[in-house]
C-alpha cells in the first residue's frame, strides 16, 4: 500500500492546489435548497400561518413536496451535466433558482401554490444539488477524498447555524416575502461569481500540474451507468444506506419526545439532544478523515451502527442524564457520517466516470426513504402507542446496513494513466 495514503499525517498539497473548490463545495452545499431552503423553513411557518391561515400541518407538507422536487432532479442532473457540461449546468441553475425564489414572493390563496414552488425551486436548482459538490470534490481530491467531503458537506451545518436567523431578521423587518428574497440574492451575488470564479473541471489536455493531470484522469475514469447500476455493490450501498437512512430520520425527529416520555423537561431534552449536533459536526470531520486512511467499509459500518447503542439506552427506560446523553451522542455520530459516506463509497467504488447518475439515482432514493420514514414511524405509533417498535426497527436497522456493508469488499482500481500509444515501425 502507499504509505502517504495511509499515513495519520495529513498531505496538505491536494488544499493547496484546490482550496477554492472546497470552499465554492462547502457555500454550494450550504445554500443549496436541500440546506438553505430546508433548514430556514422553520422562520417562515407563522409568517405564513399569519399571513395566508394555512394550518401547520398543512405547512410542514411542503417539506414532502420539495423532496419529490429534489428527487426529480437528482435522476436527471447526471445526464444534464454530461451533455452540456457541469459548470455550465451549475451556472445556468443558479440564475434559474434566483428566479424560483423571486416568483415564490407571488404566493396565491391556495396553498397549492406554496406546493407548486416548493416542487418547481428544486427542479430548477437542478446543478446545485450536492451531486454537482461532492462530483467537484472527488475530482480534485484522492489523498483527502474523504476529509474534503466531510468538510464540504459541512456546509449544512453552516447553513442550519446561519440561514434561520438570517431569514427570521429579514422577515421581521419587511414580511415573509423577505425570506425568499433573501435567499435569491445569496445565491445571485455570491454564489453565482463565485461558481464563474472558482468552478474549475479537471481537463486531460490542459493541466498546468502533476496533480492538474492526476486530476483530470480520475474524473474519466470508472465505470458507465450501466456497469455500475448492475452491480452488486451498487444496490449494497443503496439498501445499506436507505436502511440507515430511515434510522436518522426516525430518531431526529422523535428523540425529544421519546425524552419527554422519560419524564425528562422541555430544557432538560433540549440539553441533551445538544449533544446529538455537536456529536453530527465531530463524527463528520473525524470519519471523513479516517476513510482515506482505513479500508473504508470497515469505518462506514463501525460509525453507522453507533446509533445502535443509542437505540439499546432509549428502550432501556433509563433517566440517568450521563446515559441519555451518551445515547444523542452515539446516533448523531453516525447521523453525520452518512452522507459523507455515501458520496465517498460511490466514487471509490464506481469511480467518477459517470458519477453524476449513479450518485444521484443513490441520493434520490436515500431522499425517498426520508420522506417515506415518517409515514412509517406514524404508523408505529399509532399501532403500539408508545415508541418501542420504532426503536426496534431502527435498532435492527443500525445493525444490518452497517453489516451489509462489510460484504463490499476491495474496491476496484480504475486506470488513471493515460494509454500508451502503439509504436510505428
């Protein structure tokens, strides 16, 4: 093996040469509307409640909406940017999504109409999705493939900390429309110069540097759609990583009340899910490091199934506060590796020669499973009535997809060196 790769030392030369694709990644994924859109909903519920007197529960169905948005375009994004070329996708998208968000400041009476844009914006944000981000990344990095996404992908984390008050101010002073306005204008004047600036695509005839080449060979390299989407390892991944999926969904949206259930207060179950957010931030950088280090199924599966320990403490029963907070811990650790891990095994395994369709056919149906998991969790209330069967399903499931995932095996060597030309006689 090459020791450089596997070194605890970090090579720095791959930062060094692409430091402005990780962050042009890292502001791409945070305004993107899987990150921006989502995360400041929140501010807009009263506004619009106020505004318009659609129900919460009426509201909260937009959020299903902008999934089937999102997962329309995820199966399509791939073969966009291969016919007309990623960064012109990304660019022309994000003109389009200024648009979408300044046509939603013309909401009607009918709720439908809030529907209508929640599924349109998505659609048209097409070439801002996080396949496009972490398509870039795994280009221009290899020794650091793994670091470089999680730091990438961080830009959720970014988003969540900074959108919603942003948003919550804007509407304060000038009315929900604001909100959207807001949004169009992040990504008009600083996403849009930044991707014209900074979006750069490996190219094998003009490479200004060993590492340029090395750059531009990758991205060529690997297998076709087909090849890939008749893999075993393909549908590997993508049951592993739906089974798990549905387990982050299931227990970030129903730990505080099972904690309320517990007897714990509104403060006390706020407290402890902190620990659920800083563990997200932590597991994401520490796994992401790890994966360019260590046989990376072995990583993926040891940190997907830390929800499972989380799972045993909540049907334990126990209120000892050390062990509740243990139980945050261990699920949000595997929360935030989740996604890292899934744009890191495709690219590893299935290389990047048609990256676009294969990540996003997986992330389209990992977006499924989300919307599909709380329909599920519903029904297990109200079957059961309490929380149990919903902590054995995710405790089965934190133990069989990190398992399933262990049968990848070693992953493929694609060719990255250029083919010799024949000699002439």
């Amino acid at each position: 093996m090459n020791h450089s790769s596997n070194s605890a030392a970090i090579d720095f030369s791959e930062f060094r040469t692409s430091w402005r694709v990780l962050i042009l990644a890292l502001l791409g994924i945070g305004i993107s509307i899987n990150s921006s859109l989502l995360y400041g909903f929140g501010t807009l519920v009263v506004p619009l409640e106020e505004a318009f007197g659609w129900n919460r529960s009426a509201l909260q169905i937009a959020i299903t909406f902008l999934f089937v948005g999102a997962v329309i375009s995820l199966q399509l994004v791939g073969w966009f940017n291969l016919r007309f070329g990623i960064k012109k996708v990304t660019a022309i998208s994000t003109c389009l999504t200024v648009l979408g968000y300044l046509a939603a400041t013309r909401l009607g009476e009918s709720i439908w109409s809030l529907y209508l844009a929640f599924t349109i914006i998505p659609i048209l944000s097409i070439g801002n999705l996080a396949v496009t981000w972490t398509q870039l990344l795994n280009m221009w990095f290899e020794k650091n493939r793994g670091l470089a996404l999680a730091i990438g992908l961080s830009g959720t984390g970014l988003a969540a900390a900074t959108v919603p008050p942003l948003l919550s101010w804007g509407i304060g002073i000038w009315g929900w429309q604001a909100a959207f306005i807001m949004l169009a204008m992040i990504n008009l004047l600083l996403l849009l110069p930044l991707t014209i600036w900074w979006f750069s695509v490996p190219k094998p005839k003009s490479h200004k540097s060993e590492a340029d080449k090395q750059a531009a060979l990758r991205s060529i390299t690997g297998m076709t759609f087909k090849e890939g989407f008749t893999s075993k390892n393909f549908w590997i991944c993508n049951i592993a990583l739906a089974l798990v999926t549905s387990v982050v969904i299931g227990m970030v949206t129903n730990t505080i009340p099972i904690l309320r259930d517990l007897g714990l207060s509104a403060e006390e179950a706020g407290l402890v899910f902190s620990g659920f957010g800083i563990s997200l931030v932590f597991g994401r950088i520490l796994v992401g490091y790890l994966l360019d280090r260590v046989w990376p199924p072995g990583i993926s599966a040891l940190s997907l199934a830390m929800p499972a320990l989380g799972c045993l403490i909540l049907l334990s029963g126990t209120t000892d506060f050390t062990l509740l907070l243990l139980a945050a811990i261990a699920i949000g650790f595997g929360a935030g590796a989740e996604f890292d891990i899934a744009a890191f095994l495709i690219a590893r395994y299935f290389g990047l020669k048609d990256y676009g369709r294969l990540y996003g056919f997986h992330i389209g149906l990992l977006t499924a499973t989300a919307a599909a998991a709380p329909l599920l969790f519903a029904a297990f209330l109200s079957q059961t009535g309490s929380y149990t069967t919903m902590l054995v399903y995710c405790l089965v499931c934190s133990i069989v997809g990190p398992l399933m995932l262990l049968t990848l095996g070693r992953a493929p060597q694609f060719e990255t060196q250029p083919p010799l030309k024949p000699a002439v006689a």
